[in-house]
C-alpha cells in the first residue's frame, strides 16, 4: 500500500474562518432553500437571484477576517512534511486550503473564485459580480457565464482520481463534513474496504461515522493542528 494521506474536508473547517456551514441551525440552508439557489433549474429559472447568492458568497470570501485557520494551516504542513503524498479533496468551495499553502487540493463541488461559460466552456477566474448580461471574455456570448461551482443533480468534479487515490490510501480522514452529500459522504467505505486507517474529525457526530476507525469530537483548529502532530511524530 502506497503512503498516501487522503484528507476529506467539509464546511466545518472553514467554520472557524467565519464561513457559514450548511446544515447547523444559523447554517446557509436556513435562509435559502437549496433548490432556490442550487440546482440548475434554479439557475434556469432564476438566474438573477443565483447570481446574487454566489456574488454575496464571493465578496464575503474576499472580506477582511476571512482567513485559513489552523485547521488549514496544519493540513498545508502535513503536505510538506509527511514522507508521502497528501491530498486534499475538499468539498468547499474556498480557495483557504489554497490560501493556507496546500498545493494537491481538489474541488470536489468547484470553486466560488472561478466562473465557466455554458456556451463555450472555458473555466476562468471570476469577476467578483457575475449577472446575467455579463459576457464571456472567450466566445463572447452574453448570458452564458456561471459560478463554476457543482449543484444538485450535476456530477462531482474529478471523482474517477478521487476514487482511484482512495483505493490506493494508507490513511483517510473526514474533517467537518455532516456525510449527507454523495458521493463524498461514501469516501470511508471505499479507503476502509482498501485497507486504510480512517479517522473522522468533526464537531458532531456526522451521518457516517459508524464507518470510521476512529472518531474524534471538537473543533477543527484544535484537533486538526493536534492529529496533524501525531501523524508527522509517528511517521
Ligand atoms: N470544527 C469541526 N467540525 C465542525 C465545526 C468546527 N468548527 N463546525 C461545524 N462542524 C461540523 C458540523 O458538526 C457538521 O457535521 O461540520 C459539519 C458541516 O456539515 P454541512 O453544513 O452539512 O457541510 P458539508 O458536509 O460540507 O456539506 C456538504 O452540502 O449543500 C452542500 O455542496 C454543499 O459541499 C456542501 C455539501
Ligand atoms: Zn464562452
């Protein structure tokens, strides 16, 4: 078995960065049902609104005090220090793994800073408000540019690397995700069932914990930097 590290990351490590989760009860999907603003028939009916909602995520990204915590930060020494490979599959759509220093991220729901056009498909780095007269610098076309960003009902991005990583991983971990998305929330049994140790890091119990080795509670700036260290000692 190769020394791989895979590291599945969620909305709770961005959480202490000032990053709205999803599912917690001040979470992203209290004021906005995702059908409004997440699926492609929202887009479609609706493509003003769906703008509005990713431009806010957008500058809000992009604000002052929003920062790679040491949940980040940790993983992004992971990477430089662990005598084998680490990659990051994250299904956040920040750039604060980037921003922490990790270099081997993958965006398994895309990028918030990054726009592609339907018309053409060019991916490009976003303008920080997109509309829906905005034209695209490639073929030109208006109204053809979306968040590059996956919705519900639209394949994940990059998965058949994804799977293959896990298949061939010597230790796996879940840090802040809930386990109710797939196929991310599937990731355990694949690295289990290959062999892998597999440590879950999350505030809360999560829907697939059972499927976990190991599981540790509490928040991601204090256990990630605190697992990290115990996996570069024990190396
Ligand atoms: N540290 C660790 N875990 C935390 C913290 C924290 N500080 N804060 C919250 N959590 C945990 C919560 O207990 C919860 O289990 O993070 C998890 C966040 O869950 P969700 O809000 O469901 O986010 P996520 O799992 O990333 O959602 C998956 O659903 O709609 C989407 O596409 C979106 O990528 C997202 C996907
Ligand atoms: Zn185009």
């Amino acid at each position: 078995m190769s020394r791989r590290i895979v590291v599945l990351t969620g909305a709770g490590i961005s959480a202490e960065s000032g990053i709205r989760t999803f599912r917690a009860a001040d979470g992203l999907w209290e004021d906005h049902r995702p059908e409004d603003v997440a699926t492609p028939e929202a887009f479609e009916a609706d493509p003003a609104l769906v703008h509005r909602f990713y431009n806010a995520r957008r500058a809000h990204l992009s604000s002052d005090g929003v920062e790679p915590n040491a949940a980040h930060l940790a993983l992004a020494r992971l990477e430089q220090e662990y005598d084998g490979d680490v990659l990051i599959v994250t299904q956040n759509i920040d750039d604060l793994h980037e921003r922490a220093g990790s270099r081997n991220v993958l965006h398994l729901h895309g990028e918030l800073l990054k726009m592609s056009c339907t018309e053409c498909a060019a991916v490009r780095d976003a303008w920080p408000e997109l509309g829906v007269d905005s034209i695209c610098p490639g073929c030109g076309v208006s109204g053809r540019l979306r968040p590059h960003v996956v919705w519900f009902g639209e394949m994940p991005i990059g998965l058949e690397g994804i799977l293959e990583a896990l298949e061939d991983c010597s230790v796996f971990a879940a840090v802040g995700t809930s386990g109710n998305v797939y196929p991310a929330a599937g990731f355990v049994h694949v690295a289990a069932a290959a062999g892998a140790q597999t440590v879950e890091l999350n505030l809360e119990p999560s829907e697939v914990s059972f499927g976990f080795a190991e599981v540790r509670r509490g928040p991601a700036a204090s256990e990630v930097p605190r697992w990290v260290d115990e996996v570069l000692t024990n190396q």
